[in-house]
C-alpha cells in the first residue's frame, strides 16, 4: 500500500558556494558540448536534448536534500538526474528551478523600522 507523503526539497540559494560552483560547471560542461564537433571560430549548436540533460545535471547539483521519495537503489544525484531529465515531471523541475533563482528565498527581509 502507498501512502502519499510529503516531498522536501532543500536547495543550495544564490549566494552559496554550492550554488557558484554548480553554476560554473554547468558552463564547463555547456562550453566542451560547444567544442565538440565544432571549431574556435564556429562553435556547434547544442540539441534541445543536450541543454535539457544540462538542465537536469545543473538542478540535480543544487539540490542539498530530497525527502519523500524512494531512490530504488540509486545515489540522491543519479536520481535527480533522472527526475529533472524526465519530462512528465517537468512541474518539479519547474518549481525548483524557479525557487532556486530566486534570491527573495534565501535572504531575510530587511528589518522594520
């Protein structure tokens, strides 16, 4: 018997390490994709499948912990992978891609007069 349960996911915000240093090799990886095949002068286009995996690889390195769901073997990371590359689950994806750009969710208000 399943039983529904609520999913937690915590993310690394914009002012970590974390996430300076997922951000960098998402650029890394986006930048030898753009090598291959193609030259200095004339970088090659990336697929849509190759910016989406990016996608998954980028959101799967921010993501400090994930509850509420059975891995079935699998590391945290191989299974955010596999959950921000699958698109019958892009509402997730969306709703930590978004919530993870947003600076207004890691830092405090500014404090009232």
């Amino acid at each position: 018997d399943v039983k529904p349960q609520p999913v937690i996911v915590t993310v690394y915000g914009p002012g970590s390490e974390q996430y300076r240093k997922a951000q960098l090799a998402a650029k890394q990886r986006i930048l030898e994709l753009l090598r291959q095949g193609g030259d200095a002068a004339r970088p090659r286009n990336l697929t849509d499948e190759e910016r989406h995996a990016d996608g998954a690889e980028l959101l799967a390195d921010l993501v400090a912990d994930i509850t509420g769901f059975d891995f079935e073997g699998q590391t945290q990371r191989e299974f955010l992978r596999g959950l921000f590359a699958d698109p019958s689950c892009g509402y997730i994806t969306d709703q930590v891609n978004s919530f993870a750009g947003d600076w207004a969710n890691f830092c405090r208000g500014a404090a009232k007069a």
